[in-house]
C-alpha cells in the first residue's frame, strides 16, 4: 500500500489528511516536527511527503519549511514533496517548487484537486521504482553474462544489445553457421568475435574477410587460395582464409558481396568441409566454423537472383541481428566514454547532443566523433561544440511560447484541468514552475 508521510504541527491536519486519502486506499503516517519527520523518513519507506511551512505559533515566515524541505530533498532526492502553506507564503513556495518541489496548497487545501495531485506522484514514484528494479535487474543480468562468458570488452547497457550478445554467448557453443545481419558500423564483428571466443574452437584461429572491401574476381582467391599462374599476377602459390582458419573460426562480412560461382563453392565447403585451390584439382580437407555477416536485404537479393537461396540457409541456421546505435539509446553514452581519452570528459550539454544524434554511421561514427573531439580538446571538459555534431532540427511547439500566453487561455486550461497544475501546464506545452512564473506576472490566483 503506498504511503503518504504529513508533517504539519497541527494533529487536525494529520487527522484530516488520512480520513481523505483512507478513501483511495493510501496509508498515511504523520509527524509534528521536522525532526520527527526526518527520523520517520529514516525508519520506513515513504511515496510522498506533505510538509507544511511553519511549525511555531509565533512565526509565519516559512523558513523553518524551507529547510525541511532542503533537509528531506538532500537525504531523499527523488522523493516528492508537497508543501502546505498560507498566502503569505506564496512567493517562498514558488522559489522552493523551482527547487524541486512537487507542489504546494495553500491552506484550506481543495480536498479534490489535492487527490489527484498526490495520485498522480504515487504513480510517478510507483514508474520510478520499476525503473529502479528494471535497471538493476539489467545490471544483475550483464554482470552473470560477463562472469559466464568471455565477451571480449563489449561495452554495452541497452536491453536491446543485451539480448543479441546473450544470444550469441548461447549458441556459440553449438558447432553451426552463424548469420550476423545489421547496419554498418554497428557492431557486427564484435558479436563474432563473442561467438568465436566462446566456442569449441575458441583456442582456434579467428581469419576475418571482408568481402566487401575486395573486387569479386580476388575473393575466391582470398577464400580458397590459388596456385601458381591461376591468375593474373599469381606468381606463387598461396593458402587461403579457409586453409588459415582450420581448426578455428572464420568471419566472412559483407558475405552479400560474393560472387556467383564463390557462393557455390562456399556452399560445398560448408556442407563438406572440401574445396580446391584455384588452378588446381587437389581436394583440400578443413574443419572451420563460418561466421558471416550483411548489412544488405539478403531475401530481396535471393528475389533478384543474385543470392542463392540454398546458401542463405546455410549461412543463417542460427541469425543474429544487431540493432542501429539509434535503437540502442542506452548505449550512446557508455560506448562514448569507453572511446574517449581517459583525462577527458564529457558535460551533461555534450551527453544530451550525444543522446539527440540520429548516429546514421552507428558505433564506428560515434568512435570517430569522440576520437576527434578528444584530440582537437585542448581543456578537459569536452563540450557539445567540441562534438560539431550537426544541429537537430527542433520540432514545432505543441504550443504557443510562454510569452505568447496570455491570461484567457491560461485561465481556461486551468478550469479544464481543474485547478490541478501540472495537468495545465502539460497541456500547455509548459514545465510547472514556467506556468508558475506566468501565473504571477498575470496575476492569476490558485484558486
């Protein structure tokens, strides 16, 4: 059940406020000085705090309330609290809600709109400690990956990367072709790398080809090898990346790059473990695990021809999809650390530029970004400017700007929300102290 904590000198108040939220199933708990509530905080997990202003008769200047509030907001920072006060006060409730504060009420409080304000917290508080639970689970769960498994240095904190490399630490294991697909840039070869160093061939050698970076009449060289005069310019025989992965791994990325008659003799290797040299009649034996990855629509291939399809399951009898960096939000900011210098680092300006990229190069252009920026830095601080990441176009406002606003339509949000301010102010396209703000310059009062 959760738990409302009031601290307020006067016992009616207490009594009054826990008839009220009896009614929404809310237990509440009191207290008559700030101290008590202090000390109550310290014995018992509480969801929302409602503190009044003034706790001696002979004063009316809000201070002692301003500084419980300071005192609860440093020991407990996320708590929500709402403040009790009396018009006298106002202007020191408003400077302490542009601190942090929830809300305040002015005493004799609408029980109605006091409610849904505290409702509408509880639900706050109730989505922040599933975040909290969410984010250690997420922690527990990379820890037990990082213990059982040999991720090779990933650095990762986003589910949606969590899962392909809990995957791949799964099936690495199995002695089956592996299809890693994704964007360029993502990560694709770091999760081979993953699926490589938890095999049974992990003690094996890891070749890498990218068949991409190659003209298609050398890769079946580079592949299988050629013998002398099997080329133009092949003046002495040589191995390939199969013969250089026997008894290991080889990673074959950009694998859509492969011509017609590579895709038949890379099927027959995968199926036999057998294929020739070019120029040569000679079988050669090798025992390999093949690892291949696209950032290419692999189906609309086989469509148009170009991709055989008995390959393409072959290739993929267990796939692993790496998301763009834009999909993985949780990632930005861990990876932009790992690559930055270790006497640098970055402002919270810099982090929310990171956080607000599209990153279309995916990983590789964050690298490069922080590289850069960590190189051009002459201070340690590395700010937003310091990123020259290209402006985000900023979306239109949901409404007018706040000077914009004048007193009837601020009026009118709030009859429609019932005096409730933050169901105004989000109506307004605006944070609670800027309609705070707008309310005193109009002279509009609370209620």
């Amino acid at each position: 059940m959760p738990t409302v904590l009031v601290i307020d000198d006067n016992p009616a108040v207490a009594t009054a406020l826990e008839i009220l939220f009896s009614l929404r199933d809310v237990r509440t708990v009191s207290a008559d000085s700030p101290a008590g509530g202090l000390a109550l905080l310290a014995r018992e997990p509480v969801d929302v705090v409602i503190q009044d202003m003034n706790f001696r008769a002979d004063t009316t200047s809000g201070e002692e309330g301003a500084a419980l509030f300071r005192a609860i907001r440093a020991r407990f920072p996320d708590l929500p609290v709402i403040l009790l006060t009396a018009w006298t006060q106002l202007e020191s409730a408003v400077e302490l809600v542009k601190a942090g504060a929830a809300d305040y009420l002015a005493k004799p409080w609408d029980d109605t709109k006091l409610q849904t304000t505290v409702a509408n917290l509880l639900e706050l508080s109730e989505a922040r400690r599933e975040l909290a639970r969410r984010v250690a689970g997420d922690s527990r769960r990379r820890s037990e990956l990082e213990r059982k498994f040999d991720l090779r240095g990933a650095v990762f904190a986003d589910p949606a990367m969590e899962r392909v490399i809990a995957l791949a630490c799964q099936v690495a294991r199995a002695d089956v072709p592996v299809l890693i697909t994704g964007p360029n840039g993502a990560g694709k070869e770091k999760v081979a790398e993953i699926v490589q160093a938890n095999s049974a061939v992990r003690e094996g050698p890891f070749v890498t080809l990218n068949c991409g970076a190659l003209p298609s009449e050398l890769i079946e060289a580079e592949l299988f090898g050629a013998e002398v005069g099997a080329y133009t310019g092949a003046s002495r025989a040589r191995e390939g990346k199969f013969e250089s992965a026997d008894g290991g791994t080889l990673f074959l990325d950009e694998i859509g790059n492969l011509s017609a008659n590579g895709q038949m003799k890379l099927l027959r290797v995968l199926e036999t473990g057998r294929f020739e040299r070019l120029g040569s009649n000679k079988e050669r034996q090798v025992a390999v695990r093949v690892i291949s990855a696209t950032n290419a629509d692999v189906n609309a291939m086989i469509r148009a021809g170009t991709f055989r399809e008995d390959l393409y399951y072959r290739l993929n009898t267990i796939e692993l999809h790496v998301p763009p960096l834009a999909e993985r939000p949780d990632d930005i900011i861990p990876l932009a650390k790992h690559f930055l210098a270790a006497e640098k680092r970055l402002t919270t300006a810099a982090c929310d530029a990171l956080r607000r990229h599209a990153w279309p190069g995916n990983v590789r252009e964050l690298r490069n970004v922080l590289q850069r920026a960590a190189l051009l830095t002459t201070g340690r601080d590395i700010s937003a400017a310091d990123l020259a990441l290209p402006r985000a176009e900023a979306p239109p406002p949901a409404s007018p700007p706040d000077e914009e606003l004048d007193k009837p339509t601020i009026e009118a949000a709030l009859a429609r929300a019932g005096g409730v301010i933050a169901q105004a102010a989000a109506e307004l396209g605006l944070s609670r102290q800027a309609l705070y703000r707008r309310m005193e310059k109009l002279s509009i009062p609370r209620d």
